[in-house]
C-alpha cells in the first residue's frame, strides 16, 4: 500500500497520468464509434468506415495539437485567451446565421468538407480568459469587491451562453456554466456570493426549459419514460434497454443488436449504453475509473501548480470534461435528463474531439510544472519524440 502511495506523490505522476487515461479513451472511443457507426451507415446504405476515418481524422489531427499544447508554456495559454474567445464569439454569431441546421439547432459552421462546432471551442475560450481575467485581478489586489470579481467575468458568460443558446445548445450552456463556477470557485469567491451566483444559475436553466416545449417535454420523460415511451421517453428506454442487455460481461465487442436503430444517436450521445451492450457492467465501470482518474489528475494539477493562472485553468477544464461525462453517462442510466452533450473523447464528433484533447494537452503542460517536475524530466533524459529523430539521424546538434 505505502509504495502505491509512494507512486502517486512522484512528481510527474499527474502528467503521465493525463496521458495514459487520454489515450485508452481514445483507443476505446476509436473501437466503440467504428461499432457504432458501422452499422447506422450499413442500414442507411452508407460505407461501414465513413464514422469511423472522420473519428480517425479528429485523433490525427487532435495528437499533434496536445502534443504542442503539452510542450508550450502558460505564457502561450494567456496570450491565446484573447484571441480564441474572439474567435469563438464570430464563430456562434456565424452558426446561428449562416451555419448549418440539424433537428432544429444551428450549432456547426461549414468548412470545405468539414464541419466545426464553434460551441465547442467556446468553452477552452471561455477557460483561458476566464482563468487569466481573475489571475490579473488578483495580482492587482482587485477580487476584495465582488462587482470586480464578477465583471467583466459574469457578462462575458453571460454573452457566449446566449450566443450558445441561440444555436438550441442547453447541455453546452450547462457546461459553460459549470466553467464560471468552478472558476468561482478556486478563486475563492465568498460563500454567500457563490450561493446567490448558484441559484441565479438554477433559476435561468428552469426558465429556459420551460420556455421551450421540447425541453419540458424531456423533463417529463425522464420523470415517466414509460408514459412516452414513442415518443421523448424512447431514447433513455432503449439506452437502457442496452445496457440491461450486457449484463456483467457484455454480449462482446460488435455483437450489439440497440445500435441497430434501436437506440438514437448511438455513436455520440448514447455512446455508452452500447458500450454496456457489448463490454457489460465491468465495461462501463472500467470507463467510469478512466474520469475519474483524469478527475483526480486534474484537481492534482490544480492544487499543486503554483501559478495562479495554472490553478484555474487545470481546475476549470478539469470540471468541463468530468462534469460532461458525467453528464452523458448519467442522462444514459437515467439519473439526469438527456441534454445532448458527448461522452468526452469517446462519442463520434470531431471538433469536440480536438478540443478535448488540446484542453488535456494544456494539463499535461501544467502537470510539468509541478515542484520537481522540471527535475524528474531532466533526470529522464530526452523525450521519445527526440530520440526518434536521433535513431534516424535528424536530431539538431547542439549549439
């Protein structure tokens, strides 16, 4: 037991962490989407792989985009905060203008043959400027009043949030949230303010769901399934109907019968009743380990970093991706009504898979500079990448 616990107080335990848990859910999320979208395409009459090389094409472009975000430095982080929360602002005003529709929502932006969620990147924006807003302040001495801790904090939530909204996004709109509060949070917001901020939360999220029927109706059908089982009660029904069918072990890998129309959506929000199928209850129980230990990793990061910054950032994406897993597996088993958002590196869609990833890769580089990280790499010697080079005789000479 001590040398276990002597493993995780090494110093780049949180980094190879990150890493290892990153890369088995990609590797599952690659196997699961090619299950699942092999046979949607195969009942439409579609290629079996189409899914399959898009979620390929996202893990191709994501590894080199975490590897440079795990190699570059805090300084890079802020100087991008900027920038990308511009670019995420002009990416929603497009979406809910001239992007494309789907089921009644406009959240993708077309690009040549590719379509981008600009939600998506909203929420690394939102977690970089956020993170460096309150670190200015702070060096400032200016968080003592609470008009400066929430402004311009609250009304640039405020603003992506019904950009977000305006595109019909509620679960991306809980996420964004869920940033603001955990920003809040580690900053060391006031008991009685972090309150009032949690219940203005609650109070909007209920007005925006009873302003729209289908909304409420999804609440309804979570709360009796069975009364509309044709209707907003047939996807949580059918996604346990697979799960119960997987027992302990699963029926095994492509042998589900859900995905076969049965369950909606089974290659992005449903993911994971098919992962119940065909790996049983051991298999959802191992990928519930993989978040949680990517949570445990992140807050790790978070509490030992000593930068401001880094602390919020690390907390801030740390509660984004595990809060959205959450969300997915719970709205799957039926603890929370369907809200739509992906299982994190697992379900089918590309800019979430990249922007995934590159949040990771943002904790990696903070996970290395945790006290004696910088020591434990030099001790380790070069990277594989450079020893690659070296093995083929590209490496740069010294100077």
């Amino acid at each position: 037991m001590s040398g276990r616990i002597g493993l995780l107080d090494r110093p780049l335990t949180s980094y190879y962490l990150v890493l290892g848990l990153t890369m088995l859910l990609l590797a599952l999320g690659l196997v699961m989407v090619l299950s699942t979208s092999s046979a949607a395409a195969l009942d439409s009459g579609g290629s079996p792989y189409a899914g399959f090389q898009k979620q390929l094409l996202g893990v191709a472009i994501g590894l080199p985009l975490m590897w440079l975000a795990a190699r570059s430095s805090p300084a890079i982080f802020r100087a991008a905060a900027y920038p990308l929360m511009a670019v995420s602002v002009i990416g929603l005003l497009l979406a809910i203008t001239i992007g494309v529709t789907a089921n009644g929502a406009s959240r993708w932006v077309q690009l040549g043959p590719v379509q981008l969620q600009p939600s998506e990147f909203a929420k690394l924006a939102f977690v970089l400027w956020g993170a460096d807003l309150l670190a200015r302040k702070e060096k400032l001495g200016q968080l003592t009043d609470w008009r400066q801790l929430l402004i311009p904090l609250m009304p640039g939530a405020a603003i992506l949030c019904m950009l977000v909204m305006l595109g019909d996004d509620l679960g991306t709109t809980f996420l964004l949230l869920i940033i603001f509060l955990a920003l809040l949070w580690v900053i060391g917001t006031p008991a009685r303010l972090f309150i009032g901020m949690l219940a203005l939360m609650g109070f909007v999220m209920i007005i925006l769901i009873m302003v729209e029927p289908y909304r409420l109706q999804r609440i309804t059908g979570f709360f009796n399934p069975r009364a509309q089982a044709s209707a907003t009660g047939y996807q949580p029904l059918q996604g346990k109907y697979a799960l119960g069918s997987g027992g302990w072990f699963g029926v095994g890998l492509g042998a589900s019968k859900e995905k076969w129309g049965w369950v909606p959506n089974a290659s992005t929000d449903f993911i994971f009743a098919i992962i119940g199928e065909e790996l049983g209850l051991v298999g959802t129980l191992c990928v519930a380990m993989l978040y949680g230990g990517l949570a445990f990793a992140g807050l790790r990061i978070a509490r030992r970093v000593p930068d401001t910054f880094m602390r919020l950032a690390a907390a801030a994406a740390t509660a984004w991706i595990v809060v959205q897993a959450l969300v997915n597996i719970g709205a799957v088993i039926g603890l929370m009504p369907i809200t739509g958002v992906p299982l994190p590196l697992v379900s089918e869609g590309l800019s979430s898979l990249i922007v995934t990833m590159v949040a990771l890769g943002m904790l990696m580089s903070f996970a290395k500079r945790e006290p004696g990280a910088s020591q434990a790499l030099a001790a380790a010697g070069p990277g594989v990448p450079r020893r690659i080079l070296s093995w083929l005789g590209l490496a740069g000479r010294p100077g």
